[in-house]
C-alpha cells in the first residue's frame, strides 16, 4: 500500500512538477495557493473514484474502460501512453539536469546514466519491491529537502492563509496545469495498477486501498506547498527568478551557493522516479495488447526507458513544455474519470459493489468542470502561453 502512495506520488513529482510550481509561484505570487487548494480537493476526488473502481474490478484501466464503451480501453491506453512518453523525455532531461547540478558532467551523460540505473530496477528479479523501495526512500528525501528551503525562504505565511480563501487573482491555466501535473494522464493510474498488479484487489481491500490513494495525495500535495512557500519566500522579496531554469534558482536564492546543488538532489530524485513510473504505467496500459507484452512486460519497459532518453539526446525540451504538456495531460482526466465513474454503476463491471454517492457526485462535478477549464485553456491560454 505504502509503494502505490508513493509510485504514484513520486509519479507525479517530476521536473515539470518543480518547474510549474515555480513559474506559477511568481506570476500568481501568494494567490497560487487558492489554486493549490483546488487542485488538492479535485486530485482527492478523481483519485479515490478511480482507485476503488479498479480496485473493485480487479482489472487494469483500459480493461474497464473497455467493458464501458467497446474501443474506449483503447483510446485511453493510447492517450495516456503517449502523454507518459512525452512526460518522460522530460523526465530523463531531469535526471540530466540534476546530475550535471550535483556533479557538474553533461546533461546527456547524467541523463544516460540515470536511465540505466532505472532500467537497473526492472532488471532484478523482484522489480516490484525494488520499485516501491526506491520510490519511498527518494520520496521522503525530496520532501525533507524541500522543506529546508521553505523555511529558510520565510514566505508571508499570514498572507499565504488569506489568498488561500480569498484570492486576490485566478489563473485558470495554473489549475489546470497542476491538476494535470498531479492526476492527469498516467500519474492517477500509477499506484492504482500497481495494487492490481500486485493482487490487491475486492471489495474487501477498500479500506486500504482508499487510505494509500488518499496519502499518494497527501505526499504530493505537501511537495506542492513546501516548494510553494520557498519560492513565495523569494519572490515576495522582490527577486526575480531565473526564466531558465526557476525551480533551480529558488533553492540557490533560498541556501545560497550550496542550494544549488540540493536542487541537483532534489530535481534527480523527482525525474528518476518519474521515470520509472511513467514507464512502470504507460507499459501497463499496453499489456492488453497481446500476451507476449504481458509476459514481457519488463522489457517493454525497459525499452520505452531507452526511447525516452533516445528522444532526449536528440530533441531535449525548454521550460515552457513542462508547462504546456501538464496542462495538455489534464485535458486525458475527463475522458479517465468519466470512464470510472459508469463503470461504478455497471454490475458486469462491480458486481453489488455500491460507490458512494458523494465520490459518485464529486467525482462528476469534478470531471465535468476538468473539461470546460481544459477546453478554455486549449483555446485560449496554450496559444497565448506558445506566443510569449
């Protein structure tokens, strides 16, 4: 339970992670925290509406989805496949990033090297356990990390409390992107299927399965705030951050010199797990293809590992794709929970099992107000965002 919480928490802090808190946290100053917030209570309810469905089922995503609309299984695996590779080209640059802030080597050495201590995991015999591990340990440094710099920031906490409430400006981008960026296209299903994968499942798993969902968002949301409130620290004083590379400049800001080499920490540990488990996911969607992926499923990974850092060496990516892809990945939550939400009045799907009316209603509510902001933001704020 405890390796679901942080696969799919560790899933979701990723290098975009950091470098949309960032640009978020000086555009929106202390008012990001309304978004925040909002982001928490909408991750909360997509992610307990999916988690107990597949857990009832028993079945991955894309089998459910399946049983819902003959063809539908299929569209989301190949939606959230294709969003998790390009989430994990990103997430290789990351690894390179922060091997190159610790160490000082190239970027694409740090990348390559990375890549193969993540193929490494998948490689021994009992990956999964080995996974879970590394996701916990990495998990609780970041945090822990993160936390140093938010206190040696001092951020306008009073301030921060207020704007929470009663934000004195909205950003519709910055929710949508953050949502994405949390529980949008692979990163909801993370932990979900690993708990399938690793058997637990029924009805009689819901009260487990319900506390790891619910902590899988406690963690990333707590990594959300702390980075938050240090960057807040920075700005509120009137620096600017760095266009570059924001995430990196609030710790150097923030720790000085030496900051700069706890972000290499921190963004490392934040983009190597995001590898593995946006390739850990994405493969999963792809098992239904055939037997032989299924049974070959590590493979399968380890190859869409080497794609994503192949993808890196030759494109690499700026800062405002880690911006535009999150919110592009939010727009696949609608589709993912809506397809949960029949599924949990479908007998074929959850026997007598009976979802609870406030998850059910929520869980609308939420999908359908993902979908209008992703339609706006799709219109109106991605093309803006491209043109600046």
């Amino acid at each position: 339970m405890l390796g679901a919480a942080f696969l799919m928490a560790t899933s979701a802090v990723g290098p975009g992670f950091l470098t949309q808190t960032a640009v978020f946290t000086e555009r929106l100053l202390a008012s990001f925290a309304f978004a925040i917030l909002v982001s928490v209570i909408v991750d909360l309810v997509a992610q307990l509406n999916v988690w107990r469905v597949l857990a009832v089922s028993g079945r991955r995503a894309q089998d459910v989805a399946n049983s819902v609309f003959p063809g539908l299984g299929w569209l989301l695996a190949a939606l959230v496949a294709a969003g998790g590779l390009a989430f994990n080209i990103g997430n290789v640059a990351g690894t390179g990033l922060g091997m190159n802030a610790l160490f000082g080597i190239d970027p694409r050495l740090g990348a390559v090297l990375s890549a193969t201590i993540a193929i490494g995991l998948f490689l021994v015999p009992e990956a999964g356990r080995a996974m879970d591990r590394f996701t916990q340990a990495l998990g609780l440094l970041m945090i822990v990390l993160a936390i140093s710099v938010a206190i040696a920031a001092a951020p306008p906490y009073g301030e921060v409390a207020r704007e929470a409430i009663a934000p004195t400006r909205l950003d519709v981008l910055s929710i949508v992107t953050i949502v994405g960026g949390t529980v949008g296209g692979y990163i909801t299903f993370a932990g979900a299927h690993r708990l399938i994968d690793a058997g637990i499942v029924g009805r009689e798993s819901l009260p487990e399965v319900t506390r790891s969902a619910s902590l899988a968002i406690l963690v990333a949301s707590v990594m959300r705030l702390v980075l938050f409130l240090g960057a807040l620290g920075i700005v509120a004083k009137g620096l600017a951050l760095d266009p570059g590379n924001p995430a990196a400049d609030v710790f150097r800001q923030a720790l000085g010199n030496a900051g700069f080499r706890v972000f290499g920490l921190v963004m490392w540990a934040a983009a190597i797990t995001s590898v593995v488990g946006a390739a850990y996911t994405s493969v999963s969607f792809l098992r239904t293809l055939g037997a032989t992926v299924d049974a070959r499923w590590r493979l399968v990974t380890i190859a869409f590992i080497v794609l994503s850092t192949l993808v890196f060496l030759v494109v690499g990516r700026p800062v405002r794709t880690l911006i535009a892809v999150g919110a592009l990945n939010a727009l696949i939550l609608p589709l993912s929970l809506g397809a949960m939400l029949l599924a949990a009045r479908r007998r074929d799907i959850v026997g007598d099992y009976r979802h609870p009316v406030w998850l059910l209603v929520s869980g609308v509510v939420v999908a359908l107000g993902m979908a209008a902001m992703g339609a706006w933001t799709l219109v109106l704020e991605l093309p803006r965002l491209w043109a600046s």
